[in-house]
C-alpha cells in the first residue's frame, strides 16, 4: 500500500505555530489598518542555486499541501498566544475561525527548477496568505535541498540502487522527511521505519556491527544472521578481516548469499578484491553493498568498481553541504483595496544587495530546442505566448481550500527522472557550474 500524500495527520495537532511571530503580527496591524482582506499573491522563488549546481528538484510539495489543510488554531493555541500577549483579542478572534480558502499553484512535485522559478504561488487575502510563509518554507527548503542531492547521487549511481540511511545523523522528523525527498530524487529504499509507514517508502536494513561484537565469534553471529533472515540477508564483512569475513560468510549461507556490505577503508580497492574473492568462492550471484560517509563524487568514483548498492547518510540528510535552498515568500501583487474585483497591483522589493525581485503574477514555461531538449525557463507576467501555452509549468494545487494535488509518491519520483532526461546532459555533470538553463524574463508583457 502508497499511502504517499493521502492527507494524514501530520506529527503534531496542527502546524499552525510552525510559524514566525511576525506573521501574526503583520495580521494584526493589516486587520487594525483595513488592509487584511486585500487579494494578494505570494510567491515562492530563489534568486541562486547553491553554489556549483546546475538545477534544483521540487521537493515537499506534498507537505506543504498537509499542512496548509491541518492550519488551524485551536484553542490551546489561542490560549497560548494569549497568555504571552502576541496578539490581541481581535486577531485571536479572526485566528480562531482560520481556513485557509485561497488558490495555490506550483511547479509539480518531481519537476527541476532554475533561479527566478515561481515554485509555488499562493492566491487569497493578504492575511490568509501571509500566515503560510513559514511554513511553506521550512518545508521546501529542506526537503528540495535534500532531493536535489539526492538527484545528483542517483545520477552518478547510473543503475545501481541507492539506499537512504541517515536518519541518525539529522532530526528524527527530519528524517522521515528527508526518506521522502530522498525517494523523489532518485533513491530506491530507506532504513527509516516511520519514512515506510508514513509514505509506503520500501524498507530496508540487516545488522550493524554491534551484532557481530555481540557474538564470541564471527561465524556465530553470520549464523544467527542467517537463521534467522534467510540465505538471500546482506552480511556486514568489515568488523574485522575483510577477506576472512567474506570467506566465513560464503561458507555459511552458500553462493545463495544475497549479498555483502561494506562500510569502511579504500572501497574502490576493498570492492574489487572482495568481488574476485567472492567469484573464485563459487557466489558469483552475491552482491556488493557499500557505505561509509558516501557522497554524489564518491559515488561517481565508484562507477568502474563491482558495486551493485550504495547506502548513503550523512551527505545525504544535509543536502550535500547545501541544507537548504535559499527560497523567499514574497508578495508580487496586491489589490488596492479590500474589493473582491479590485485589479492587482505588481509590487516588488527594489533594496539593493542582491534582494530585488520581480513584480507581478507570474507564469513559467520550459522552453525546448529543436531536439526537444529544454534550453531556457520563460517566467512572465501577463499573456503566455501562444508557442509557449503548451509547456507551462505550474498546475493547481488548492483551490478554494480544497486540495486538489495529492498524488501518490511515485509519481513525482517518477516525473523527476524524465524532468532531469530532458534537460541537456551537462546537466548531470559533478563539476561546479552555473544553472543549465538561463532564466528568461518577459516583463515587456506585464500585467494583471
């Protein structure tokens, strides 16, 4: 069973104090000075990819539909924020009926992105939307930080599987999230029980080395091991002799041996040796799993090495040195007063630091060469040109507070590899470089 994305519970009642005390405050001084109920729109976007990267991955999308749906203040909440004096009672008052009813759009889970990409735009009053800021972000900037790193390990990996295993090494939240953005990204498995649960993510995990220092002999414990999960279980060679270990481990479950890991020393050099010995040993059939503070370049200098699986933690969890994506929430457009029909205004930040954005309601198309391979992001605002109307990028996700975007995980996992298939293969590339598409900006068609 997928229960991927099906509206479950979150971890906690509500994720209503996911949030900044600003936002609640902004509401409070937008709703004293009759501005609240402004039509707005709010835009996710980065201005750079991490530096080196060529493309991001859409990540979280899911999550962010969760929860802006379980938005809600309670009264334990609204007690709270009392007792500390946050707000005053007429914002607690209009917090109390809180629901989110606006329109979100986005770029589909699974999907690439550039700089200057409207990942997600949120419609609806200004109050309404200004309290999911947070939130939303939290969400997106870990969760696309971590499947972009995943996308690149999957890419160096070619065909061979990857194993999610960091849940030790980040939040134990996080970690169910990060299994999931693991898995749109590329990765095949997880460790992570409650990632298996929460999302129908397979499942995956032997023994570790304590198992082996439990027994008085290593024999002892690959034949616990054995009795126990079967010929066909993954046995860990490397708590003392390799070699000896790998002959101990044949003798013991037969050329039936699913397969052996390795989570330490030179693998390039350790792989190969074990899988001649494993060869000349009759288990030709039994695999090489590597671990061992695995990254995308490592994985990449494995690719001429007898490794079937790689396990991958740490790098993974923390995105690969980049945690998170540096995406904004800002307000792009805004009605000039508190009428349903009032037109939209584009309103933008024009500080200088490299903080500026572009106003106005955007649209995204991913433009194509004659070969049907993508060459540049199109953001504008206004009419989308007719040859660009059949490679728009955003597609609706809420509307009127009903979502309509939940899908099972597989999904966007798969919409990611034929995302990345279509970009140009430099693309796939280790080296550092700029984004492998320019962003295009069609202001001379700005409008409301």
């Amino acid at each position: 069973m997928n229960t991927a994305d099906l509206g479950l519970p979150v971890d906690v009642p509500s994720t209503a104090l996911f949030t900044d005390q600003y936002e609640l405050t902004m509401l409070q001084a937008a709703l004293k000075a009759g501005t609240a109920e402004r039509r707005s729109v709010f835009e996710v976007f980065t201005r750079r990819l991490p530096h080196g990267r060529r493309y991001g991955v859409v990540a979280g999308t899911g999550r962010v539909l969760d929860a802006v749906e379980n938005f809600r203040f309670d009264p334990d909440l609204l007690g709270f924020l009392r007792e500390r004096n946050i707000v005053d009672e007429q914002t607690l008052a209009w917090l109390a009926d809180y629901r989110f009813s606006g329109d979100v759009w986005g770029y589909p889970e699974g999907e690439v992105y550039f700089p200057g990409s409207p990942l997600l735009r949120v419609e609806g009053t200004f109050a309404e939307c200004v309290l999911l800021e947070t939130v939303i972000l939290s969400i997106l900037n870990h969760d696309s930080a971590i499947a972009a790193a995943a996308s690149r390990m999957a890419s160096a990996a070619g065909d061979r599987p990857l194993i999610e295993m960091g849940a030790r090494r980040t939040h134990e939240l996080a970690a169910v999230a990060a299994a999931r953005a693991a898995y749109v990204g590329g990765f095949a498995t997880t460790s992570d029980l409650a990632a298996g649960f929460r999302y129908g993510i397979p499942t995956v995990g032997t023994s570790a080395h304590a198992f082996t220092l439990l027994h008085d002999h290593e024999r002892d414990a690959f034949q616990a091991q054995v009795d126990t999960l079967g010929r066909g279980t993954t046995l860990l060679v490397d708590t003392y002799d390799v070699a000896e270990a790998v002959r101990t481990a044949v003798e013991v479950a037969g050329p039936e041996l699913g397969a052996v890991r390795i989570d330490s020393g030179d693998l390039l050099l350790v792989a190969h040796r074990v899988r001649q010995q494993l060869d000349e040993l009759g288990a030709a059939d039994t695999k090489i799993v590597v671990t061992s503070d695995l990254d995308e370049y490592a994985i990449a200098s494995l690719a001429a090495a007898p490794v079937d699986a790689y396990g991958v933690g740490t790098q993974l969890v923390t995105g690969s040195g980049h945690p998170t994506c540096s995406m904004v929430y800002k307000l792009v457009a805004r009605a000039e007063s508190g009428d349903p029909t009032a037109p939209l205004v584009p309103v933008a930040k024009k500080s200088s630091g490299g903080k500026t954005s572009v106003g106005g309601r955007k649209w995204a198309a991913r433009r194509l060469d004659e070969d049907g391979v993508a060459e540049a992001e199109v953001v504008g605002t206004g009419p989308v040109p007719p040859e660009l109307a059949d490679r728009q990028l955003l597609v609706q996700l809420i509307k009127g507070g009903d979502v309509l975007g939940r899908e099972p995980l597989d999904v966007p996992r798969s919409r990611h590899i034929a995302a990345r298939a279509n970009l140009p293969l430099s693309a796939t590339q280790l080296s550092r470089g700029e984004p492998v598409l320019p962003t295009e900006y069609l202001t001379e068609r700005s409008g409301s």
